[in-house]
C-alpha cells in the first residue's frame, strides 16, 4: 500500500500552477505512526514527534496569516476503505495559495517539517476553495 507524507514534486508543481492570489482551506488527514521514524534512529513516539512539529512550526503558519478553522479526532470510516484510518483531522485556512507556498519554503519550517515526516504514517492534504455561500452543501 503507497503513503503519502510529503508533495511530490509533480503536486506541488500542481499546486503552484492553481491560482496563487485566492484564500485556500487545506483539508489535512493524517495518520501517525506508533514510532517516530527519524534518520538518526531517537525513540520517540509518532504522536510526540508530531507535536513537536506543530509547535515549532505553528508560528510560522501564524505569522502568514493561517488558522485552523475546524480540527477534530476521528473515530471510525463509516463511508470509504476500512484501511483509511485516520488520528488527526483539520482544516487549516490561508489568506491565499502563495502564504502556504511562502510557508513550505521557509528555513525554519523545512526544520520543523522533518518532525513531519519522522511522525505521520500517511496523510492526505486536499487544497480547497472556501464555499463563497459559507454554508450548505451540494452546491
């Protein structure tokens, strides 16, 4: 079964190539794994490694105008793949495309990253346009 945990190259060139100048929502699912895996072999959990991640690269996400909008704990798929499984769910809004993209190419954030990756299993991240309706669905 592929992961998914870091952009490849080729979706992230498609990312970029979607407007720039627009509020996004990213749709965030992420699975952690029991171990950290990081190169230099620490015993951490995945959860904890993934902490650490979202405390050192919170304020970065902060400083270019993000916020999380929803997040939440799943509990069980009731529609889709049993093997789906996922630990954390949010949503996270940027001001536009571009604030994301200045965030993933920050030092500090490329440092905080690594704990990332050490940390999730598999994920997915799904670029949205924020419903202009603001509510309703199917439309």
């Amino acid at each position: 079964m592929t992961q998914h945990i870091d952009p490849t190259r080729d979706s992230f060139a498609r990312f970029k190539d979607l407007p720039r100048d627009q509020p996004i929502h990213m749709l965030n699912l992420i699975r952690l794994r029991d171990q950290a895996a990081y190169p230099d072999g620490r015993a951490v959990s995945g959860a904890a490694a993934y902490q650490t991640y979202a405390r050192e690269s919170g304020p970065i996400f902060v400083a270019l105008g993000g916020r999380i909008l929803w997040s939440g704990r799943p509990e069980g798929m009731l529609i889709g793949p049993d093997s789906e499984s996922w630990d954390i769910a949010f949503v996270a809004a940027y001001p536009d495309a571009q604030a994301m993209i200045d965030m993933i190419r920050n030092p500090d954030y490329q440092a905080a990253a690594r704990h990332r990756t050490a940390a999730v299993a598999d994920s997915r991240l799904i670029r949205m346009a924020p419903n202009p309706k603001g509510d309703g669905f199917g439309g």
